[in-house]
C-alpha cells in the first residue's frame, strides 16, 4: 500500500469536522493522555533540543509528564528511551510507505507515527492498539486531523510488514543523527563505531560501587562482579532505595567506567585530595572510602545538597565547598586533583538516548574549551609534586585524547603520568598506548549484550612538576 501525504485529493469531500462531543470522547481514551505527552516530549528533545531527564524529572518535568500516574509515566519514558534509540531505523521504516516525505513543517504528525511506531516494532503493546490510539491522537489534533487516514495506512502496513522488515533495517541503519556517527567513525574506525552504535541501542545495565565483599553484593543484588570490581546488574527487581544494603551504604550506583579515574591516583590514605565538578558525589564517596581528607566543590548548591545526602547515606564524610572552579581559591594547594569535566556526555547514550539528538558539534567545541580552562584551573590547585587526574564521559576525542595531548603541548609545569598495565585492577585492556585510559559501550564482553559494555569514558593522569 503506497500512501502521501496529500491523502485526499482537493476536489473531494470536505474534511470530516469532529464535534465538540466527539472530541471529549477521544480526548478521554484510555491511553491517549499517555501518548499525546510522549509525543510532545518527542518534540521537545527532536526540535527544542531539550533533556529528556529533564522533561521527565518526576518533581520538575513538563507538565503532561507530571499529569499522569506512576505507571503512564513509566510507559512515556519507555516510548521515548525506544523512539530515540531506533530514531533512524524508524524513520526509514515510515519514509518507505510515504508516497513524499513529510512537509517540514508537520513535525506533529511525525512524533505521533514515531510514538506509535515505537510500540509497534518494539514494545510489548499490541499492534491494534498502538494504531487506534494513534489515529485517535492524529483525529484529536487540528494540526494533524486530516492525516488520520494516513496514520492508519502506515501504521498497520508496518504492523504487518515488520517480521520481514526490521531485521534488515536493524542491519544496515545506524540509529544516530550522521555528524554522531561521523564523528565516532572518525575517532573509533568503522567496525568499532558500528558496534558502539549498536550498544546504544539496549538499556544500561545498572552498575554498583560496593564498600566490600564484591562477591557477597552480587548475590545479593542478583547481579554478577565485573572484572574492575564493580557489581553489575541486569535489571533491578525494585527501585535503588528498596534494595538490600541501600539503607545501610553499603553501596552506591555508579557506571563501571565512572568508577576508574579515582583510581587511577593509587593509595590516597592521609591525602588532602580536591574533588573538581564533584556532584553528584560518586567520586568523592570513592576517595573517602579509601582515606582520603576530600573537599568536594561544585558550583551548584542543589547538586552540593545531593551529594551531602549521599554521603550521610554511605556513612562517608567530606568537606563541601560550592564555588565556581576557575575563581576558586583554597586556603593551601592539594595533594592530588581529580577533575571530572563538564562534558558532552556522549559517553552515556545507552543511559541517555536523547543525547545525540539533543547535543551538536559546536556543543562539543564549546564544552573542549571550558574543559581545557578548568583543567589549567586544577594544575594550579595541586602542590609540585601532586597528581591531577582529569576524566569526562565524552566518546569524543576532542573532548578526551586531543584535548590532553594539546594540553601537555602547551601547558609548562606540568607532566604526562602515564597508568602502567597492572596498576588499575581489570583496567589494562583500557590503557592506550599513551597510559590514558579509553573506555566505549563496545568494551567489556561479559558473553550477553545486555551485560555488556560500560559508559564512554576518558581519563588520563598528569603530575605537576614546578
């Protein structure tokens, strides 16, 4: 079936016009509130470039997120994670039942197919559902009412062409906008971008740093002991804060890959170590637990909040200091700097699938420059002699392996420290031949996918020396 979008020649009827009754009765379906909000939170990440956290913080989100109960907010954010990890393969899936593409200007008809399109090639909703509802919304929007029968013909032709379709599709579309993918072919080479794009495309696991006794919290936790030490888990059979050992701290939830740049000063017992950007304060929780005397500063007193009430959790203990970095003056200089850099966070799309639709180039030059100003920042901080460790969770080498190597160029007083194979338990088959350390969702195979891979991450150690 070959559909336009120009569905109803100019010489026909008149467009059926629902009555307000009709209208109350569609605005009242069952599920149709849930749906019209993922699309037009769609809509604000695809076209307003919005944070998807952000439109669907349970406090502070969009107001038809926060409309809704618990379970319809669950349903939102799965629509969404699924519409934006399969972006690309989806859209190509609707182009070719479309006589023309869609005008530019009819975004709200493409966010309501992309919602529907997402239950039906990948949720467990059944397909006559996700295309009533659909056509409903289309019928309920004025923008979009005359292409009802468009999204009814689209809908169950993918519907019924799926089996066939998707497997093909999933092969040979990257799901990333094409700078992303670009960039990571760039950076990484085309056999291993393609396998970071495909990771992207599966939910993170849930990762735990643990005080002690890795093994006995993985039981506990059903999960299983990552090679760096961390406990994975699958999926979490509650929420974080009904889980054993959460009110006890026995734990915190940290991405494997997050949880190796405080490692990478070695023994920290007795040292004054400053924690850069510290909220929301998984760094700091490390480098107490390990004896360091830690001062975490962050600009942002909410975050500063956050973190002070993670540590009184894990029973840890650090001094916190909000200041913005780059005018911040301590009484004496530190032993050892970690600096986890504001950053593009292209490193984390399995947990952040609106980040490579949201974020651009330029961001990404932009965020290069204060990281470079805030690394000068932290060299100045640390006594002769002190290490700095400086870490963001960026795939982009920009951000990472050229910004450090340009740093040491033309940075005096300071040195490369470069992490030796065996210091960083598991971390070796992470070392770059520089002694950085460079992690990818590509990394770490734990023999299942979805156990697989760890955050994008880049870490890399300097010394000052004057």
């Amino acid at each position: 079936m070959v559909l336009t979008v120009n569905d109803r020649k100019r010489s026909g009827p008149k467009p059926f016009r629902q009555s307000e009754y009709q209208r109350q009765e569609d605005a009242n379906a069952p599920g149709l509130a849930a749906r019209k909000a993922a699309a037009k939170l769609l809509a604000a990440v695809i076209d307003a470039k919005t944070s998807l956290d952000g439109l669907t913080d349970h406090d502070n989100g969009h107001p038809q997120f926060k409309a809704l109960d618990m379970r319809d907010r669950s349903l939102v954010r799965a629509i969404l994670a699924t519409a934006l990890r399969y972006r690309r393969t989806i859209d190509n899936l609707i182009s070719a039942r479309l006589e023309k593409a869609l005008p530019a200007n009819a975004t709200a008809l493409s966010h309501i197919l992309h919602v529907a399109a997402a239950q039906i090639l990948f949720l467990d909703i059944p397909d006559s559902a996700a295309v009533d509802i659909a056509v409903t919304h289309a019928k309920s929007d004025p923008r979009t009412g005359r292409f009802s029968g468009l999204v009814n013909g689209v809908l169950r032709s993918l519907a019924r062409g799926k089996a066939e379709e998707l497997p093909a599709m999933l092969a040979e579309t990257g799901d990333a906008p094409e700078w992303f993918r670009a960039r990571l072919v760039s950076g990484y080479g085309a056999d291993t971008a393609k396998k970071i794009l495909t990771a992207h495309r599966l939910e993170a696991p849930v990762d735990f740093t643990v005080k002690s006794d890795p093994e006995a919290w993985a039981e506990k936790l059903g999960g299983i002991v990552l090679p760096t030490g961390s406990v994975r888990v699958e999926r979490l059979a509650a929420n974080v804060p009904e889980l054993p050992g959460f009110d006890e701290g026995e734990w915190w939830v940290q991405d494997a890959a997050a949880a190796l740049p405080a490692r990478l000063f070695g023994d920290v017992s007795g040292l004054h170590v400053a924690d850069l950007c510290a909220a929301p304060g998984g760094k700091t929780a490390q480098l107490a637990l390990a004896g360091a005397r830690v001062t975490a500063i962050d600009s942002s007193k909410n975050r500063l909040a956050r973190l002070e009430k993670n540590l009184q959790r894990l029973g840890l203990t650090a001094a916190t200091v909000q200041a913005d970095i780059l005018r911040y003056e301590p009484e004496e200089l530190f032993d050892a700097v970690l600096l986890d850099a504001p950053c593009s966070s292209t490193g984390t799309v399995r947990r952040h699938p609106d980040v490579p639709w949201t974020k651009s180039p330029a961001d990404i030059e932009k965020l290069a420059d204060l990281q470079q100003r805030l690394l000068a920042r932290a060299v100045t901080l640390v006594r002769p002699g002190g290490r700095i460790v400086f870490s963001n969770c960026s795939l982009d080498p920009l951000e990472g392996e050229a910004l450090y190597e340009a740093f040491l160029a033309a940075t005096p007083g300071v040195a490369a420290d470069p992490v030796k194979p065996g210091e960083v338990a598991g971390a070796d088959a992470f070392l770059t031949p520089q002694g950085t350390l460079r992690t990818t969702p590509a990394d770490m195979d734990m023999g299942r996918p979805e156990v697989s891979g760890l955050d994008g991450f880049f870490a890399a150690r300097l010394t000052r020396i004057g």
